[in-house]
C-alpha cells in the first residue's frame, strides 16, 4: 500500500514542512515594507508554477483526445484544467494579500495581476463552452480546441505582455528597485523551502485531479450500465 500511495504521502509531508519551516526560515529583508511577507513567496508563486503544470498536462489530454476521442482523455483534460484554475485564483488570492501589503492595494491594476485575471476568464470560458454544449462527442472535440487556444493565452497574458510594459513585478520595464524579489533574492535558505513547496503542492494538484477523474470514469459507469 505505502509503494501505491507514496507519492500522496509525499506531498502531505512537503506541505506539512512548507507549512511549518516556511514560518520559521530565516528570509532576506530587502527594505521595510517588505519584512516578513516575503514568506508569501513559498506559497503565492508556488501557485502559479503548479497551475502551468496542471494545465499542462490537460494540454496534453486534449491533443490526445483529438487524436483518440474516447472519454478518458476528455476527463483527464478537463480535471487537471479545474483543478490548475483552481490553483490560478489561489495565485490570485496570494498575491493580492501579498500586494496589500507590498504595495499598499490588493489590486493595483498592474500588468501580471491583469494578465492572470484574463488568463483565468478565458479558462472560466472553457467550461461555460462545455456547458453549452449537449452532446459528449461535441463537447470533447470544441472543448479540446478552446483547451489548446486557452493554454497558449496563458504566455501572452502572463509572460509576455507584462515585461513590455511597466509592472511592479521583476521583470517588467521600470521594474528597477522594485521591493518584490527576484532570482538574486532568493538565496539558498529560501530554496530550500521553495522547491519542496512546488513539488508538494503539484502532488496534492494531481491528487485531487486524480479523484475528479475517478468520479468522471464512475459517473459515465454507472450510465452506461443505465
């Protein structure tokens, strides 16, 4: 059982030391806003790495069910899509806490919290897309389309339209002297929290796409047997 289950094991104990020594590690203060935000780091851009992963990986299903229509493709593309739009609107969520404090709003109108904000509305319109439609064939073949247009969206968005304008994020023009941290900041003390932070929570991602999957391949048991 622990060689089947290891890798959900793997991500409880990940997040429980995230969770703990994230609080406790010592982080770099860069300037007196900044103090102990910084923590927020291990879990507001963990989000977003573990929301290109998931939505990934639901890419992938979609082509493959272009290739080979059959329903289990479909299902495993449209779980790791709720579940990585799941974990885009907690990067959201993070980072408007994180951006109160930062930069005195949670929403500041800047070029990445825009971009993600668009980014997450095109996904909301996946599933209304699906919900529109009646026949499973259909909503297999339009929804796999609109995947694929939905995840190469997410570069644009996130990527590259907030580096040519000016953000408050690193990265973006004018972006010098800007108290949020880049790859310098992040020093070996962090890392040693972050990496584990974004493994943990991709394991617990692909876990509850997992059960969605489950229930989706019993739902359409059950029917069929109907």
């Amino acid at each position: 059982m622990i060689r089947k289950y290891w890798w959900k094991i793997l991500s409880l104990l990940l997040l429980v030391y995230t969770c703990t020594y994230g609080f406790y590690v010592k982080v770099p203060r860069l300037d007196d806003r900044m103090k102990e935000s910084i923590r927020n780091f291990f879990f507001h851009v963990p989000m977003w790495f573990t929301m290109m992963i998931l939505l990934l990986v639901s890419l992938i299903y979609s082509i493959r069910y272009l290739r080979n229509p059959i329903a289990k493709n479909d299902h495993y593309a449209v779980a790791f899509a709720v579940t990585g739009v799941i974990y885009g609107m907690l990067g959201l969520v993070t980072g408007a806490i994180w951006a109160n404090y930062q930069w005195g709003s949670p929403w500041s109108g800047d070029p990445k919290q825009n971009g993600a904000a668009i980014a997450m509305l095109i996904y909301l319109a996946y599933f209304v897309l699906r919900g529109s439609l009646k026949e499973d064939d259909k909503k297999g073949r339009i929804g796999a389309v609109y995947n694929i247009f939905a995840f190469f969206m997410l570069f644009p968005t996130l990527w590259i339209l907030p580096r040519l304008t000016e953000s408050l994020h690193p990265g973006g023009q004018g972006a010098e002297g800007n108290p949020g941290i880049n790859g310098k900041d992040m020093d070996a003390q962090m890392r040693v929290v972050f990496y584990p932070a974004v493994i943990g929570w991709t394991l617990l991602g692909t876990w509850i796409s997992t059960l969605q999957i489950r229930f989706s391949l019993l739902k359409d048991k059950l029917e069929n047997n109907d």
